[in-house]
C-alpha cells in the first residue's frame, strides 16, 4: 500500500540468517529520519512480541526522532483463527503463554515448569528446530503425552498447512511430512478443537470483510 | 465501515452487566443466518483471546453456517503498543502470557505458581476488580513486593491514562486514582520500559498509517 515511488530495502530476517542484523536495521531508521525521510518500519505480527520493538524505539528515542506504534496481529492469533484453534475457552484453557522456542546463543533456558502446566495454552514462535526438546521437556516436567499439539506452517496463507497430533507424535509428524519454517507450534487442550472448528481450507477464495458488507 | 442501511445490533457486554448472554448471541448469529441475510459479529480485540469466538463457532457449524473468522489485534498488543511496553524483550522477557483476571463463578482459582515466575510478562484482561486478590497472590507466590506493574485505562483510545507502580502499589494507586473498566493490567520487568519508551500523549493526533504514506 506504499506510494509507487517509495524505496523499499528488505530487512527481513529467517531465525539462522539474519538478511540485516538488527543493530544495522536500528541504524538505518535513524540515518533514513535523519534524511528528512518519512520512515516506514514493516513487520510481519506485532511489533511488541518477539518484535523487538522495544529496541528500534529505544534508539529513535535516543536520536530524538519522532515516531508512533501501529500494533499488528502477532502470529498466534493469525494462526489460531485460520486454523480454528480458540488459544482460550471457558471449558479448556485459562490462560495463552507466548514464547520462543528458539533460544539466545548463551541464554537462560525456558521455564520448563511454567511452561507444562494442564489448561493453558503455549503457542512456540520459531520452535521447530528444537521440537524434541520442546516436547521431551514439556513431558518431563508433567504435562501429559496425551495433550494435543498441533503445526501450523505458513498460517494464514493460500499455502497454509495444519497438522495436529500431540507431544508425543509431533517430532514424528514434522519428520513425515516434511514441515519446514515459518511453523508455529501450539500445546494444550484447546488444539482438539481443531477437528471441530478448522474452517478454513487453503486455496478458497477468502472474502475480505470491506466496507460495504 | 458497513453499509449505511445495515441493521445494527449491540450485543457488548460488561464484565457484571451482560447485554445479551452468550447463548442468545449464539443464537441470534444462527436465526439472522439462516433469514438469508450477510451477518458480521464484530468484536473487540481478538475472537480466540477471551472472546468466546470458538464457542460461537461450534454453534455454526453445528447449523451447516458457512463463516470465516478474522483475528483481531488483542487488547494486550493494543495497550502495548499505546503505552510503549514491549511484552516481551530479550533482556527482560522471555515469555508473555494472556490470563482473565474475572473468574468464573464456581471456576477453579487461577495458577498462580505459574503466573509468579520472574523475567515474564502477565497481561490480566478484566482484573481491576480483583487487584488485591491479584498483588498479593503474585506476592505469596514469589514474585517480587517492587515487580513492575501498569495498569492501561481504555487503552489506545484518546482517553487512554497509563499508570506505573509495583505488586505493592497498585491497589492503592487505582483507589486514589479512580480507574475504572476497561483497564489492562501488566505485570513484569519490561513495564518499567515504560518511563523511556512511551510515545502517545492522549489528544495528540494520530497520523493513520494510510496507502500513499
């Protein structure tokens, strides 16, 4: 929806291949402001969950640029909707936990024992390359081998894929048929609903809710 | 954005005064379908953060409907946004979890072992009515008396207040206050970004990130 005339730079990133390590992407905001340029910074998801948002706005802050938040819809609730997966309901789950399956080179590991509790929901962004661990920790730590999981790969897209099994056959499902990134990766009770509620099926047309309704 | 001569009904509730109950919602989306007529169900936030979209769900399916459903930006990602505190950052936040903080009559309590680990972001939709109960759980349980805590008053909006104290202040802060429903509550480190990263001053105009910019 950008003007024709607009420079676009990709600043895209995949978890192992960083197109512009986010210090230099930091930078160029700046330097572009500096220009006298009117910035657009674009996301996939929200710019406050597993965005680093909060970075980019401490240095435009530091440089005394002037800016506003658009909030966005984050993958987990994209995916949720398109694969009819509620992250809440009244009967199933109390509470939705976002986190990030992929760890910091020297960070702390996740909180295992928050993580496994029964009825709540944990949604993993960019999880799948450490599914085992996911799901051996998760089990270990008493949430049961029995509790739905599902896959859902390039959610929200014409090329959408939904798999649902549970913590002891995800690895399995991902190694079969070949799941590859961008997956998120859902836990809980409220993954059964998937066989009920999933509605929609890659390739239909999706009509747009425009005005005019 | 509907069409001028679409007939509007106002099925919004609050947490003590339901407009019309869930099940006659249901209902109500089932019988204006089955009239032949194009039904929205509008809702704020997101349908399957808190919003009972799975259960209206079931209800269409269960009648032959044909739906689709649209996410939504959730109230935690809007106030976020708005109040300029990053759910999730990777100095301060590893995980960000979304709980009610209205309990259902007769409901079990909330998990408070798990809501009280440290380095993790609580969002408490509907929890003003319950922020002693809230504080001194989160206390008992472990979490810090001076864990950072805001509360988000009709967040996003131009009336949007944001306060900022801890476990410990917060209820008295509400009471001198007078803050009223709808109010987010956010608990952990990374609300004390807050002080640096908050960008919106209530009345200020709001440029709408729009095609053409």
């Amino acid at each position: 929806m950008v003007r024709r005339d607009a420079e676009k730079i990709y600043a895209g990133k995949a978890s192992s291949d960083h197109a512009i390590p986010q210090e230099s992407i930091n930078q160029l905001l700046v330097r572009l402001a500096k220009e006298g340029k009117r910035v657009l910074r674009l996301k996939g998801g929200d710019p406050f969950i597993f965005g680093r948002g909060g970075e980019e706005l401490a240095e435009l802050i530091d440089e005394n640029i002037e800016f506003q938040v658009v909030p966005g819809i984050t993958a987990a609730s994209g995916c949720a909707s398109y694969a009819g997966i509620p992250l809440t309901h009244r009967d199933h789950s109390q509470a939705c936990i976002f986190v990030t399956g992929h760890r910091r080179e020297g960070g702390e590991d996740l909180n295992w024992e928050m993580l496994s509790h029964a009825n709540q929901t944990v949604v993993f962004y960019m999880g799948l390359e450490n599914i085992e661990r996911i799901c051996s920790s998760m089990k270990a730590h008493g949430r049961a081998a029995t509790t739905p999981a599902a896959l859902v790969e390039k959610g929200t897209t014409s090329e959408q894929r939904v798999f649902v099994g549970d913590l002891d056959s995800l690895p399995g499902i991902i190694a079969e048929n070949e799941v590859r990134a961008p997956t998120l990766i859902l836990v809980g009770e409220v993954v059964a609903l998937h066989k009920r509620l999933g509605w929609y099926k890659p390739g239909q047309e999706i009509k747009r809710p425009l005005p005019g309704l």
